[in-house]
C-alpha cells in the first residue's frame, strides 16, 4: 500500500462517516420542519433534540477534518478546487451557519421557537447537501476548466448537467432515507411508538427513491465519463452486495423487526457503496486534472500525517465511545427521564 | 488589475471572518479555564455559589462556542477558498498543525457535549469537574496548533524553494519556528486575561443593574484576581515579544514604533502624527524601544532604513500596537488597583464610576484582542509567507469573491446580534436570584450560604 492510498483511505472514510452522522442530522431537521407545518411536531421534537444537539458540532468536525485533511495529503486540490468552489462552499457555510445558530440560539439558549426559524432550520437540511454534493459531479471532470493556466468553473455547463442534478437528487433521498432509518430505531429505542411508527413509514417512502437516483447516476456516467463507467462496471459486485443490504434493511423496517440491525444493514449499504465509488474513481482526484498521485504531498508530510492520525485516532475513538454511550446506548438518556443539561 | 483586485476583496473577506471568529475564539479558549476555577473554588470550599457560578457561564459559553464553531468552519474553508495558492504551497509544509488542530477541536466538542449534559449526573462533583479538563486541554491545543500556523506564516522554516520547488521539507522544524514561543504564550494569556475580564464586566454589569446579591460579588473578585494574574503575564510575555521582532521580523517593529533609521539608544514613541519622518504630538519615551528590542538601554535597533521600500509594512499599524499596548497596561494596573482596594476594603470600589470603569474592562480586552491580531496580520505584509510568498501572490483569481463579502457580512451581523439578544434574554429570564431560590427549596436541608 502507497502512502497515496493511505492518505486518501483515510480522507474518504472520514468523508463517509460524514455522509452518515450528517445525513442523521440533516434528515431530523428536516423531519421536525415538517412535522411542525403539519402540526405533528410534539412527536418528534423531542426525539430530535435529546441526539443530536448534544452531538452536532461532534458531526460538524467530520467535516473540516475531511477539507483540512484534503489539503494536507493533496495540497494541489486547494488550487484546483480552491478557486472554483468558492460560490458553492460559501453557500454551504452560510447554510451550517443556520444550522449551527439554530443548536445555539434556539435549543441552547433562550429557546426561541419560532416556526420561521424551524422552517429555515429544517429547509438547510436538504439544501446542504444539495450545496455539497455538486462537488461529486465536478469532480468527474467537464465542469472545471482551464483558461490562461487558472481555473474556472463552468456553472452554464454544471446547471445544464443532467449528471449533477441527479447527484443532487440522491444526495438528498439518501439524506431523509439514512436519517428515517437511524430515527427509526433510536424512537424505538426511547420507547416511544408515535415517533417509531411515523418515522417508519418516512423510511419506506425514501428507499424507493434513495436507490433509483444511485442507479441513474451509475448509467449518467455512461455518457459524461466512460473511463470511470467502465471502472464502476468492473466493481459490479461491490454494488451487489450494497444492493442486498439495502433490501436487507427495506425488509426488516417492512415487517417491524431488529430496528438496530437495520441501520447496521444500511451503513454498510452506503459503506460498501461509497468505497466502491471512491476506487471506480482511483486514481483522479479530478479528472482529467489531478490524479492522487501528482497531487501528493511530500513524503515526510504524508507520514507524520499519518503518525498524527493514528495518534489523534488513539484519543479519539475512546472518546467517541463514551460520547455514544452516554447519549445514544444509555437508556435512561434516550428515553429522556433524565435531563442534565447545564 | 484584476488579479491585484481579488487580492484586496479576498483580503478584505478574511479580515472580517477573522474580525469576528476572533472574539468567540478567544473566549472559547480561556473561558473553559475560568469555569474550571470557579467549580473547582466552589468544590473546596463547598460554597454552591461558585458551583452555579460555574454552570451558569457553562450556559452562556455554549453558545459562544456553537457561533465560534461556525465561524471556525467558515474561516478553515476561506483559507483554501481565498488563498489556494498559498494553501497550496502552506499544505506542503505546515499541513500538520492545520491537521492535529481538528483532532484538538474534536476532542473538546466530545467532551464539550458530555459535560454540558451531565450536570448532576454525578454524585461526586469533582467526578464531572474532571470531564471539563479535556475541555480545557482541548480548547488549548487548538489555539496552540493553529498560532503555530500563524507562527510559521511570519518566520517560514522547515523547507527550501529551489527554482520553485519545495525540497527537504520538515514538518517539525516547520512546526516549531521561531515565532512559536512568544506567540503561543501571549496567545494563550490574552485569551485568558480576556476571558477574565469580559466574566468580570458581566458581574459589574449586573451589579450596577441593582442586584445586591453576594453571588456578584464573589464572581468580580474572582475574575478580577485571575485578570490581574493574566494580564501581568501578558505584559511580561509582550516584553518578550518585542525582543523576537526585533531579532527575526524587525520590519515589523521598526514599522509599529516608526523607526526609520538604524540606531542605538532608541527612543519609543507613543501615538503622534507622522510628518514626513519626524513624528508629532507623540509621548517619546528615551531608551524604551532599545530596552522592549534587545533589553538594554544602549542596544541597536534596526530601522526601516534597511528595506526595501515594497517590503515595508504600513505605518499605521503604530496606532495599532499603541492601542493593544496601552489597553494592556491600564487593564494590568486597574485590576491591581481592585484587587488591593478590595482587600484594603476602600470605599472606592463600590463607587458607580468605579463600577463603570470595571465594565469597561471587558470589551477594552476584546478591542485589545483584534488591534492584536489586525497588528500582527497587517504587520506582516506584504507578505502573506514571510520572504516567499506575497499576499498579492497567494489570492483567488474567482470574480465573485465581492459577492461573498456582502453575503458573509450579513451572516455575521446576524450572528453577532442574535449572539447578544439570546444571551441577555437567557440570563434574564432566569436571573440568578430566581436560580438560587429553586435550588433552594429542591435540596430543604443543604446547606445554601
């Protein structure tokens, strides 16, 4: 193994447990907006604020550990990707702002409920990954281009994208199908029936979805990027088994069975999915641009990035178990008799 | 033209996140600490007053750090969106405290999230004051790895550029540049001096209000105490470095003090106007500025004389150090003055002027804070990497970096205002009289006061 494929293993799991933990929150926020224009809001509120507000800045560091990470091991993707997605990720930041003042201004603080502010909060959830996800598409190459040795994004070329906006789409399925799926069964896990039955029933609505967007993007690529076509095609078991998990999971929230296994099931869905994508991808970090490996960092970087991680991993992975423990596994906690906030 | 003109908008944007997540950030490092204090105090010497004195910043520090957390995020992302390629030639060199920065900040949002709920969890209070402590720990390292990033960005080392190449990089070498000392520890004691006082201006705060309650009393000395402690160490700190400008970026010294000519016996001028060379209506103080470079009265001290005339810093940034120097100074001797008149038990102390004078102390720390920081980042320029990358060099060639300027600023008017509303309305909602009162009547039989 190359420090190249190192380095970008750890980027893309990182990346991916991301997508997870960020899909669960998302997916809540826009869960409880919607339950709040319904007026069902009483069933899910709670739920919602006893997980995650506790955890979100936790989830929003998945995010900046994958963009510092990136420029650490591939500095060259800050010129390429830099310039370019300056729009698009100012956007993005603008959008976890809301998020982010919404944990602080209104679950912490003075509580300010107002609908409006749900509303945005929920709405931020499916505009984030709309906002992110384009980066996929870029990355496929056709949308960046070059123009005096700078480059330039093509946003006619990028709007027009049949490609892109169906990345868009899955992005935002697999947002309510992950966060349905992981609310299933932490609802359950409160004891709480209303909660589990409702948000069950969002789970069934966006398998269909969540797994006809992830095929059309696969066939998309036919036409936009052969290359990486006939590489997705090479893995075509990968993809298999990601597509038996799937129904693995469909079936157990179908007949109300193993709620927790059922999230595993998805998880590995994704999982095998996602790595299945990242190495039908390998070698390019931007096509045709930027492989990982003219990208590279030097080497004695690359290893005392790795001695950094591996350390940082040692303090963290108990840290993570404790947080999880206390608020995901503790029973007392989940099923809310006991409040200790400050 | 066009390129020199991203350059200033890019410039401008980071200025105003930088502006503003500085305020957050500095408390988010040494709040932590005055929590750990008061719980500790409060455990001792089994006095509830400081333990809810604990749990109620606890609330408030909250939503400082989500506000921080998003402008944290806002300011790692512009770096690579505004300066790709700085970023570019930066990530090759300096990746590596960018990268344990985020595992520090990991670290404590784990905790952070932990000990916020699971207040009375534990029976043994000293049990939850443990959780605070990685806190703390990693609240600290993060301003530790990121200054070390500032740190390389005024004295590069750990890499050489032949024909634009890097070769024989170093990741540690590059990590511990001479800039580190100075800058880590005055980092670190301002953010805990200001901390201080920005607790202390809210206790005075509230006790001009009208609250008699002995509650604010206990919090104002307390912070009061530990701000004298600080900013003494910051002067001291400060004094240090003074002796590394001089020694490794004295363009910027000579710069800040107005200091044209390479001279010994260096006078030290405060404020003034600039005619020409010759300042005027400025404070001279004689010898000072060979004393703060080198420690001695008679010591040279490198003039601006030396430079090239594009490698010279604005001038105006005397006004800003002159501001950070002088607010410091009054901030060391005022807690002096409290501290002693409180122990003496002068009458001064309870005067309204007095009280008014210890509100402002506060948002005089913060004021410190970004003249600090706007000081050593305009001070620095034209380089954006001291000697081999210029500012105008590094920026984005994007078109709509203006754009973003609006949307950003209106993101943080927001925030700053929401910021505020909520905390007042918080605390007043639930003032600490009411508090007390509860807890009061939950635990008939404990032992309040």
């Amino acid at each position: 193994m190359t420090l190249e494929i190192i380095g970008v293993s750890v980027l893309w799991l990182f990346l991916f447990l991301y997508v997870i933990v960020a899909s669960i929150d998302f997916g809540a926020g826009f869960f409880n907006a919607y339950s709040a224009f319904t007026n069902k809001q009483h069933i899910l509120t709670n739920i919602i604020q006893r997980y995650l507000s506790p955890v979100w800045e936790v989830t929003n560091v998945f995010f900046v550990f994958f963009f510092v990470g990136i420029i650490g091991f591939f500095p060259q993707t800050a010129f390429y990707y830099g310039t370019t997605l300056l729009v698009p990720a100012s956007l993005a930041l603008i959008l976890l702002a809301i998020r982010g003042s919404y944990y602080a201004f209104a679950t912490y603080g003075a509580r300010i409920n107002h609908r409006g502010y749900i509303y945005m909060y929920g709405l931020s959830g499916l505009l984030l990954p709309a906002s992110l996800s384009p980066v996929l598409a870029m990355s496929e190459g056709g949308f960046i281009k070059m123009n005096g040795g700078e480059p330039y994004l093509d946003y006619w070329a990028l709007f027009t994208s049949p490609l892109m906006w169906s990345i868009v789409v899955l992005s935002i399925t697999a947002v309510l199908y992950i966060s349905a799926v992981f609310l299933t069964w932490y609802a359950h896990k409160a004891g709480d029936l209303k909660a589990t039955e409702l948000i069950r029933k969002y789970a069934l609505v966006w398998a269909g979805p969540a797994i006809v967007t992830a095929t059309g993007i696969i066939f998309e690529l036919r036409s936009h990027n052969p290359e990486h076509y006939s590489r997705i095609l090479d893995l075509w078991w990968m993809f298999a088994i990601s597509f038996l998990l799937f129904c693995g999971t469909v079936y157990l929230i179908w007949k109300k069975k193993n709620y927790g296994l059922a999230f595993i099931l998805l998880v590995g869905q994704f999982f095998t999915a996602f790595f299945a994508y990242g190495v039908s991808h390998y070698p390019y970090l931007l096509y045709p641009y930027l492989t990982i490996y003219d990208g590279f960092t030097n080497e004695s970087m690359a290893i005392a990035l790795i001695i950094a991680f591996i350390a940082g991993l040692g303090l963290l992975l108990p840290s993570l178990y404790l947080l999880f423990r206390l608020f995901l596994f503790d029973k007392d906690y989940v099923k809310g008799k006991s409040d200790y906030h400050a | 033209m066009g390129f020199e003109d991203t350059a200033l908008l890019s410039r401008i944007l980071t200025m105003m996140t930088l502006s503003f997540h500085i305020l957050y950030a500095t408390i988010g490092v040494g709040v932590p600490l005055m929590i750990m204090i008061a719980q500790w105090v409060g455990i001792k010497k089994k006095d509830d007053h400081y333990i809810l004195l604990a749990r109620r910043w606890a609330r408030g520090f909250v939503i400082t750090v989500a506000v921080g957390v998003v402008t944290g995020t806002a300011i790692g992302l512009q770096l690579s969106l505004l300066w790709p390629n700085f970023m570019q030639l930066a990530g090759n060199v300096i990746a590596l405290p960018l990268f344990m920065e985020v595992f520090a900040f990991f670290f404590e949002a784990i905790f952070l999230g932990i000990y916020l709920y699971t207040w009375d969890r534990f029976e043994d209070q000293r049990k939850h004051l443990l959780l605070l402590i990685p806190v703390a720990l990693g609240a600290a390292a993060s301003s530790v790895f990121i200054t070390i990033v500032n740190s390389f960005m005024n004295a590069p080392q750990g890499f050489d550029l032949v024909n634009g190449e890097l070769i024989n990089v170093s990741p540690l070498l590059a990590m511990f540049s001479p800039a580190v000392p100075t800058k880590v520890a005055h980092v670190m004691s301002t953010a805990f001096m200001t901390s201080a006082f920005v607790l202390a201006s809210i206790a005075a705060l509230r006790i001009l209000q009208g609250s008699t309650h002995v509650y604010h009393k206990k919090a104002l000395l307390m912070t009061m105490k530990l701000g004298l402690v600080f900013s003494v160490a910051t002067a001291l700190i400060g004094d240090f470095s003074g002796k590394y400008l001089a020694e490794y970026q004295p363009e910027k010294l000579a710069a800040a003090e107005w200091h044209f000519e390479t001279e010994d016996e260096a006078r030290l001028i405060l404020f003034g106007v600039l005619d020409g060379q010759e300042p005027k209506y400025a404070i001279e103080i004689p010898y000072a500025l060979s004393i703060l470079a080198h420690g001695l009265p008679d010591a040279e001290v490198t003039g601006l004389n030396e430079f090239p005339e594009d490698e010279i810093p604005p001038l105006w940034i005397h006004y800003l150090f002159d501001t950070m120097v002088t607010i410091g100074m009054w901030l060391a001797f005022f807690s002096f003055v409290y501290v002693v008149a409180a122990w003496r038990k002068w009458p001064i102390i309870t005067k309204k002027w007095f009280r008014w004078l210890t509100v402002a102390t506060g948002p005089l720390a913060l004021i410190a804070i970004e003249a600090g920081w706007w000081f050593t980042e305009v001070g620095r320029q034209p380089w954006i990497l001291r000697g081999y990358m210029k500012t105008s060099e590094a920026a984005t060639t994007s078109g709509q970096v203006d754009l973003m300027i609006i949307l950003f600023a209106g993101l943080y008017f927001i925030l700053g205002v929401g910021t505020i509303v909520v905390l007042s309305r918080m605390y007043k909602r639930n003032p600490v009289e009411k508090e007390l009162a509860q807890r009061q009547k939950a635990d008939k039989g404990g032992d309040p006061e």
